[in-house]
C-alpha cells in the first residue's frame, strides 16, 4: 500500500514538473522568461493533490457540446470575446481528434477544467463569511476541498498544515493519508444523515440516544480539525475561505448542529435549484433527475418518494405542463416529417410544421436564457451580503404564461389537423383564429401567413396561369383528364372538402372559372392571348404575377385580383368564340338548317328526296340523298352560306326496324367541331335531332295535305263533265267529295296553326330571347346556360318535353290519321279521274293509260273494261266505300282531335294554351261538344239542295 501511495507521489510529481518547468522554444530565447520558485512549485503539487481528493461527482448529464457552450457563453459574457473565439478554435480541433492517443471522455476534461476555473475565481472574489463551514462547504457540494494559504505562515499543526511541511518536506505519503482521513470523516458524516433519512424528517423531538452519538462523531470530526484554528477569537483574519473560531465548547456544538442540520436536509428535501432545472429539463422534452415522465399517468411527476412541501409539487406539475405541450407538438412535427416521403402530408402539411418549428425555436431561446439565468445570483447592493438563485419556480411561472398559452393553442391545433391536409386545415386553422384575446389573435395571424402560403400559391397560379400545382389533391379545385369536348363541363370541379372558410363559395366559383377559361383557350381554342390579359389583371388589381404576391389576410386583395382576371380573360375567351369561331354564325345555321328555318331550301329538298324516301328504308342508299342535299343546296339561297358551315351540314340515317320508309329514317346533321363541341354536345345534337325529326314530320304532313289540294283542284274543275253520269252516281260523288274536302279542311287548318306556332312562337321567339342572352354574356357559362335554355324552350313548347309526352303521343296519333286521310283521298281522286276519263271517250279504251297509279285500288281498275250500267253501278260502290272510310277517318280524328285540345289547357308550359287558343279560336270544338252531330241524312240534304240551286 505504501508502494502504491509513494508511486502516485512521484506521478503526480513529475506531473507537476514538467507542466512548470518544460521549457518551451519561447523560453530558451527569450532569457526572461517565467520560472517558478519552489513555493509555489509546492502550492502546485497542493492543488494537484486537492485536485485528486476532491469529490467531483456531476449533477448534469454528460454533454460536451453543451458543456463548450456554456463555457463559451460565460467567457462571452465576461467580455473577453477574443477568448471565447480562441476556445471555440481550440474546442473544435480538441473534438475532432479521434483514434490511438486521444482522450475518450472529453466531457470530464472540460468539466474538470471548468470546476478548476470556477474554483480559481471563488478563490479571488468570495470572502468567507461567519455562516461559512470551510472545508464542509467546499467538500459536501462536490467542489473542491478548500486550500489554505496560511498553513504555510502559521505553522499550525493541523490537518492541513501537517499537509503542507509534509510536502515543502518531501514527505508526500503522510500528508495524503491525512487527505483520505478526511475524506473518510466526511463520508462519515453524511452517513450519520442516512441513518436519519429511514425516519423521515428531522426533527428535534428526534431518538436522544441517536442524537447525542451524532454529536459525539461530530466533535470527534472537529477536534481532528482543530488544527484549523489560528486565533482564540472571531475576528478578522481568515484563512483559505473559513472563518477561525474561538476554542468556545458551545459555539463548536452550535456550528456541529447546523452543520449536521444541512446534512440531513439534503438527504431528505431536494433544493428549489435542482427543481428548477428539471422543469427545464421537462420542458425541453427531457427526464431531469426528479421530475420524469409518467407513461400511464401521461404528465411529468414529481415521485412521492422525493420529499418536498405540497405547494411546491403542485407549482412543479403546473409549470410541467408546458413541457407535456411541448412533447405533444414535437411529437407531431416529427412523425408528420418521418412520413412525408413515404404519405401524402402535403404542402400545406408541410407549412403547418414549418411554422410549429418556427414557435419552437423561439421557445428553444427562452429556455437558453432561463438556463442562463440558473447560474446567475440575484443581484445585491452590499457585496458582503448572500443571495439565493435568481430563478426559482414562482419567477419561471411568471415566465411561462405567454409560452404557455401558445403551446396550448399549438396542441389545440394539432389535435385538430392531425387528419387533415391542404384547404380543410388551414380553414380549421382560421377558426381558431377568431379570438378575442390580441395575443392568441396575433399568434395565429403570424401562423396562417406560413400554413396558407402554399393555398394562396396555388390560387394565384391557377387564375394567373391557369397551372394546377397540387400534387397532394389539397387544393379546392380537382381537374381530371377529359376529352377537349368535355374540358369545361367535366375537366375541373370544386373539392367542397377541401375549400377554406375564409374563401367563399362565390369566390371559390369565380376562381375556377377564371382557370378552366385560361385552359380552354390554351387546349381547344389554341390561343395565347390569355397571358396578356392576366398581366393586365395583376397590374389593375395592384398585385405581381410573381411568387409570393398573396397571403393570408389579403382577401379583399384576392377577391380584386379573382375578379380582373375573370372579367378580362373571360371576355377575351368571348371573343375569340364570336370572333374567330364564329358562334352565332353557327347557332343562325343550326336554326335554319336543322329547325328548317329555311323555307326554300327545305321544300325544294322535300320535293326531290320524297320519291326516294318513299322506298323502304334498307333499299336507300345515303350517298344518293347526300347528292339529293347538295342540289337542294345549290338551287336554294343556301349557296350564299359560309362554306364551312355548308361543309358542316351533312345527311344522317338513323337505325331503323323491318318495314321502315325513308321517311322515317331520314335526317340531317350538324358537324360541330372543337371548340363549338363543348356547346354543341352530343346530347344537345340528339335533341337538336329529335326537334329536326318532329318538324320534319310536320313538314311532311303539310306536303301531303297539299299534294291532297293539288290532286282535288283538277276535279272541281272539270266538274262539268258530271252532268253525263247518272243522277244517283252524280249525288254520291258530290258527296263523298265534299265529306273528303270538309275533312281536309279541317286538318289543314289543325296542320297549319301548328306551323305557324311552331316556327313563330317557339323558334322566332327562342331565338330571339336566345339573342339577347348571347349579347349580354359576361363568361362561357353564361353562354352556355343562354343555350341550354333556348334548347330547353324549344323542346317544352314543341310537345317533345317529359310533361308533354301524353300528349306528344295524341299528336303523332293524328299525323297518322292525317297519313291515312291521304292515302284514301289519293285513291279517291284517282278513281274519280278515271271515271271521269271514262265518261269522256267510252270509245276509246286506251284512255285507261292517262294516269297510271301504283296505289289504285282493284275496284276501280275494272271499270274500264266493263258497260256503262257496270260502271255506274261500280262506280256507286265505290263511291259509297270510300265515304264510308273518310267517315270513319272524321269520327276518329275528330275523338282524338277533341282530346288533344282537352289536354291543352293542363299543360304547365303557357305558350301551348296560347296554342289552344289559336285552334279553337271561334270555339268551333268547344261547342261541337254541346250541340248533336249532323248526320249523313242531314249533310246529303244540304248538298241536294246545294246542287238544285246551282
């Protein structure tokens, strides 16, 4: 053991030496240079083993960087910048160095360096005072033990001053045993406090028994020290930092009681200084050595174990609770960025963090200077007078408020926005924002500017430039990939989800208006001139085109900017419709072409396509008829039309069934070409077809009630050649004539007041509201909502609507009976010709050939060949069949007619009882219900009277 003490003498020995007296390549030059004398050679050999006695236990965490800062924060603060910079040089060299001959543990090196700096300036400044308890202070705080300089001067034969002749001696081992002795006295002492600590708090009611063999341990620890004494009075003269007591028994006990008293509190009560740094410690995040955090109980807690009074662990787990903020908001930060590359966080999301982090780095600030202000004294006018820690926990309350606030309202949205991204966080976010208080007011202002950076990014870039830069669908317009024809109906819509409260819906509108408009004119109409007209928006709205020009705050700046561009780029887009496009052009040939507005053209087309059409319907060829439609074309004003739309009109033959005419299969076509196809769809083009195929149905029975008139005026004319057939012959051709002539009437007049409301009242007065809405269109939707509506009045007032289909049936039911009058009114006539013909020259069979009929029926074909009794009689026949089939045909059509004029007047639409009102304008219907049908007998009275007079 001796061995062992004499070799660590030496070390420490030669340790000593050659930091004091190695000479450097400075000190050979330079002659007068530094050397140290023997005393303060021994005075380093003191401090060396001092040094190795002291009881150098960390109460922190072994961090070095921290260490250096706080190392370079105190040289900084001292004023010695140039210093600090030096240690900051020499640091970052010390930390890099790695591998075979460097230091491991560099955190105890400048711990220790630091200890011996603090140590050293302890030396210099403080002055003990009468409280002071010497070496105890100095050795139980976990310092160094305290040097005394006078041992040398006083010749005192204490524990120390042996120390010290023993050393200035040469004679080490004795002067470190008595080093250890003392260390050993001291651990004797704190053990004396664990005996204590097992019963609670101290008290003086306490076991005498164990009280009065604590005090005798105790005086038996200062009479080994009483070689610490250099005068019998307290006085002034003191020696290396404790005060010289007087050789008093009962002042020696009273300083052994406090000092003990000390003891056991530190055993027993843990101080307000070591709380403080672990609520720090707690609200960075971090476990201190008390406070610590409880999974289950989800809080920092103070153990039960730990004995301090009730006030104060109720002020510890309050001022916590910023720290249980504060690991509620990293922890969210944290896992949003760990999964950003592998989920859809978003840029929003990502704004939303950045700003959280943000606020927490201005948090991070407050507490380094609350830790700095852990090591700083209260300061006092006298210098003489002891201060406590300048931080305690009431002070970091008061610290606290306004963090705290903000960490709680970060939480609250954190909570709130842990599912949601893009627009429906940042309106989550601005809720919160409508708080009275002006700091929570303030905070979130600052806060939204960051998370809504990205949105107003994105608004400006669609209206701007009509660029979707939203990769995470968080923006409130979604855009899907769609033909050019479907772009604006179906290429873009608005995400309700996703739209902020502080944008509202019509503003939301307007916006994605203003960026399908900028995309339809750059994909369908190929047009660039949009950016000149977004420029002038920006510049009129007092905003930039750049990045960055919007934030939130700004709406009334947003709504400027939304609506210039709208207005501009919207009327540019019009015109580019109008103008290079054509549209009305295009509308006015639909009109004319397709609702067969135009007269001429189409009856010349009815004239020459109707021997064709009357074919069956899979014997047509459609390359004939698109022949048909060009010679319409060219024979009609319709020459004179812009070629392009003339190239547009084209013939279409729908589907038809077994047994089909071409009449019921034929149509025409419009082609609208991109971009006139995202206003003339293919469902605007069936119905623009379903009101070509009932107009041309109508036409077709016009053309046949007039071919009726055509073949029925000849007969009236020659009707002087009556008066050769025989009187009964002759009544019941006049008759049956009349019969056929009043039926026509009647349907001619039905026939021709639907025209008329047809093509005045429903397509005159469409196109003119429709004109009227096209001049005042501000926007492509406008336009097309003018459209929709012109189309939609067609189809109601034409019958053609859902609310009319009963009727639309009653309707084509009497176009039927209408077709069918026309075949039995072509059979009559016909056999009336032939009569007539035969009449004439009944010499003459080759009379027979004047008027050929594919539709003559096979009685009348035999009346050639025969008498002219047979042909009087056949001709009776005859004539009496096909008065019968027209009466028929009159009693039919007149029930079906009289119903359909009984469900006018229920019809929602108020043109078509306008439509009632033309049909039955001398209420000719509405009375026939009331008074009795005349009779056959009745009419051939009135027609013999008739024919007698004449």
């Amino acid at each position: 053991m001796g061995d062992d003490n004499q070799r660590v003498v030496d070390l420490v020995k030669e340790l000593v030496q050659r930091l004091l007296y190695t000479s450097s390549p400075s000190n050979i030059q330079n002659p007068n240079a530094f050397v140290p004398t023997q005393q303060e050679y021994n005075q380093a050999v003191k401090y060396s083993i001092r040094i190795l006695s002291s009881r150098m236990t960390p109460s922190i965490a072994a961090d070095d960087s921290a260490m250096a800062e706080s190392i370079k924060r105190r040289l900084a603060t001292a004023g010695k910048s140039s210093d600090a910079l030096t240690f900051a040089d020499l640091y970052s060299k010390f930390s890099l160095k790695n591998g075979p001959g460097s230091i491991n543990n560099k955190w105890a090196v400048l711990y220790l360096l630091k200890t011996i700096s603090d140590d050293r300036k302890i030396r210099k400044n403080q002055f003990p005072s009468t409280n002071s308890n010497g070496f105890f202070d100095s050795a139980m705080s976990g310092g160094l033990p305290t040097l005394f300089e006078s041992d040398e001067r006083s010749g005192s034969s204490g524990t120390f001053g042996k120390l010290s002749k023993n050393l200035s001696a040469g004679g080490f081992n004795s002067g470190f045993d008595d080093v250890r002795a003392l260390a050993d006295n001291v651990r004797n002492l704190r053990g004396l406090g664990n005996l204590e600590n097992n019963r609670g708090d101290w008290s003086l009611g306490a076991n005498t028994d164990t009280k009065s063999g604590n005090m005798k341990k105790l005086k038996g620890l200062w009479d080994n020290s009483r070689g610490l004494r250099t005068s019998e009075h307290l006085g002034k003269q003191y020696s290396g930092g404790i005060l010289m007591v007087s050789k008093d028994p009962e002042n020696i006990r009273d300083m052994a009681y406090r000092e003990f008293a000390d003891l056991i509190k530190e055993e027993n009560e843990v101080s307000e200084v070591i709380l403080v740094r672990d609520v720090l410690y707690a609200c960075q995040g971090i476990d201190g050595k008390y406070v610590k955090f409880d999974e289950k109980a989800d809080a920092y807690v103070l153990p039960d174990l730990v004995k301090v009074p009730r006030a104060t662990r109720i002020m510890v787990r309050k001022l916590c609770e910023l720290g249980w903020l504060f690991r509620k908001v990293k922890g969210y930060i944290t896992e949003s960025m760990d999964r950003f590359p592998a989920e859809d966080v978003g840029t929003v999301g990502q704004a939303f963090c950045a700003a959280l982090q943000d606020e927490l780095s201005e948090y991070y600030k407050l507490l380094a200077v609350l830790e700095a202000q852990t090591m700083n004294p209260i300061p006092l006018v006298s210098e003489n007078a002891s201060s406590g820690n300048y931080l305690s926990l009431r002070r970091l309350s008061v610290w606290f408020t306004e963090p705290t606030v903000k960490m709680r309202l970060m939480a609250v949205l954190v909570d709130s926005c842990k599912v949601l991204k893009g627009g429906a966080m940042a309106g989550a976010i601005h809720m919160h924002a409508q708080h009275g208080d002006p700091l929570v007011n303030d905070f979130m202002k600052r806060l939204l500017r960051r998370v809504c950076s990205p949105l107003f990014e994105m608004v400006r870039s669609w209206v701007l430039e009509g660029e979707l830069e939203d990769i995470f669908a968080e923006f409130f317009v979604l855009g899907q990939p769609v033909k050019a024809e479907s772009l604006w109906r179906e290429g873009y819509r608005l995400h309700a989800a996703m739209l902020p409260t502080f944008i509202s819906q019509s503003l939301a509108q307007q916006i994605l208006r203003t960026g399908k408009s900028i995309n339809f004119l750059r994909v369908c109409c190929e047009d660039q001139g949009w950016a000149d007209a977004a420029t002038e928006a920006a510049a009129a709205a007092g905003t930039s085109t750049r990045r960055g020009g919007l934030g939130y705050g700004e709406t009334d700046a947003l709504e400027s900017l939304v609506t210039e561009a709208a207005k501009r780029i919207d009327r540019h887009l019009l015109d580019v419709m109008y103008k290079q496009y054509k549209f009305k052009e295009h509308c006015l040939a639909i009109k004319r072409y397709l609702l067969l507005g135009q007269g001429d053209f189409v009856q010349y087309l009815m004239d020459i396509v109707g021997p064709e059409l009357n074919e069956a319907a899979n014997t047509i060829s459609s390359f004939k008829l698109a022949g048909l439609l060009e010679s319409a074309i060219r024979s009609s004003n319709a020459q004179y039309d812009d070629p392009d739309i003339l190239d547009r009109l084209r013939v279409k033959m729908m589907p038809h069934n077994t047994g089909d005419k071409g009449w019921d299969v034929f149509s025409l076509e419009y082609d609208a070409r991109v971009p006139l196809n995202t206003v003339f769809t293919e469902s605007v083009m069936s119905s623009y077809l379903r009101i070509f195929n009932f107009l041309w149905k109508l036409r077709r029975i016009e053309h046949a009630l007039i071919g009726v008139w055509k073949m029925m005026k000849p007969n009236c004319v020659t009707s002087r050649f009556f008066s050769k057939l025989p009187h009964a012959v002759k009544l019941q051709l006049i008759l049956t004539s009349r019969k056929c002539q009043v039926l026509w009437d009647e349907m001619n007049h039905f026939v021709s007041n639907l025209q008329y409301y047809i093509m005045f009242e429903v397509l005159e007065e469409s196109w003119s509201e429709f004109s009227k809405e096209l001049e005042a269109a501000k926007d492509l939707d406008d336009l097309l909502g003018a459209h929709e509506k012109y189309l939609y009045s067609i189809v109601e007032k034409s019958l053609l609507g859902e609310r009319s289909r009963n009727l639309n049936m009653v309707l084509f039911t009497l176009f039927d009976l209408i077709m069918r009058f026309r075949s039995h009114a072509d059979r009559l006539y016909e056999g009336i010709y032939e009569l007539q013909s035969r009449t004439t020259d009944t010499s003459r069979d080759k009379a027979r050939v004047l008027r050929p009929s594919s539709n003559r029926s096979s009685d009348s074909g035999t009346w050639l060949g025969e008498g002219r009794k047979d042909i009087t009689r056949r001709a009776g026949e005859f004539l009496r069949n096909m008065g019968q089939d027209i009466d028929a045909i009159a009693k039919e059509y007149s029930s079906v007619f009289e119903g359909f004029i009984s469900q006018l007047p229920m019809q929602q639409h108020v043109d078509l009882k306008f439509l009632m009102f033309r049909l039955d304008f001398t209420e000719f219907y509405s009375q026939s219900q009331l008074r009795p049908s005349t009779g056959v007998k009745e009419c051939f009275l009135q027609f013999r009277k008739f024919t007698q007079l004449g």
